[in-house]
C-alpha cells in the first residue's frame, strides 16, 4: 500500500509542476491578442486530482512488476480540443517501452471530456505536458 501512495504523490507532484509549462494554442484563425485579455487554461472536470485518478484507474502496474520495472519516468503531451476532447497524445520521452505503451493506453482510455482552455471568451485549443514518475520498490 505504501508503494502505491508513493506513486500517487509522486505523480500528482509532478502534474502540478508540468501545468506550469502548459500554453494555450489558438485555433486556426488567432486572433490578435488585448494585452487585458483574458486567458483560462483548459481543465479536467474535478480539477487536476480527478485527472491523475482517472490515469491511475487505467494504469496497470502488474506487466512493469513483470518486466521488473520498479521505477520509471515518461512525458506525455496532447492537445485539449475547443469541444474537450484529448487529441494528439504522444509519448515525447521514456526510459521503457514497456511503460510508453501503458502511459499511452491509460490516457487514451480517458474518455471524460475537458473544460476547454478560453482566451477572450472564445475557446481555444490549449497544448498540455503530462508527466509521470513512479517508483514501486
């Protein structure tokens, strides 16, 4: 049990370090930026606690153990959509393969749509940084 609290604050850590490299993308028409515009980045319904439990619930630890993987890192990066939806996700670095393959499964199987980012009123698609680190020694 300590493993996996270990993993959860650790992830979570880390989540909240990445949102700070987080930009917003205009669609395919940007629009000139008002220096008093006003910029929200898109968000997970029940904030950003919801997101890593939806990763957790998706993310199987049992074919790591297997390889014996006890601790790994991975960044995953998508695009969140004007309608919400996750888009474009990509693995952009690993230390397995074993554990690119599962990141990519679990956030792909994340089906909840997003608040999508907005920017002047208008919703924009915003590109986000989804780091994971995990130990289970």
């Amino acid at each position: 049990m300590k493993k996996y609290l270990f993993f959860i604050l650790i992830f979570q850590a880390v989540f909240i370090a990445a949102q700070k490299d987080s930009t917003v993308v205009p669609g395919p028409k940007p629009a000139p930026v008002a220096e008093t515009s006003f910029t929200k980045a898109a968000e997970f319904p029940g904030g950003h606690k919801a997101f890593v439990a939806e990763i957790l619930k998706n993310f199987r630890t049992s074919p790591l153990v297997k390889a014996e993987i006890m601790s790994a890192e991975a960044v995953a990066t998508f695009m969140v959509d004007t309608d919400g939806n996750m888009v474009d996700i990509k693995i952009e670095s690993y230390k397995h393969k074993l554990v690119k393959d599962e990141f990519l499964r679990a956030l792909k199987m994340i089906k909840t749509q997003w608040i999508p980012a907005e920017q002047d009123g208008k919703k924009v698609r915003n590109f986000m940084r989804q780091p994971l680190v995990f130990s289970l020694e």
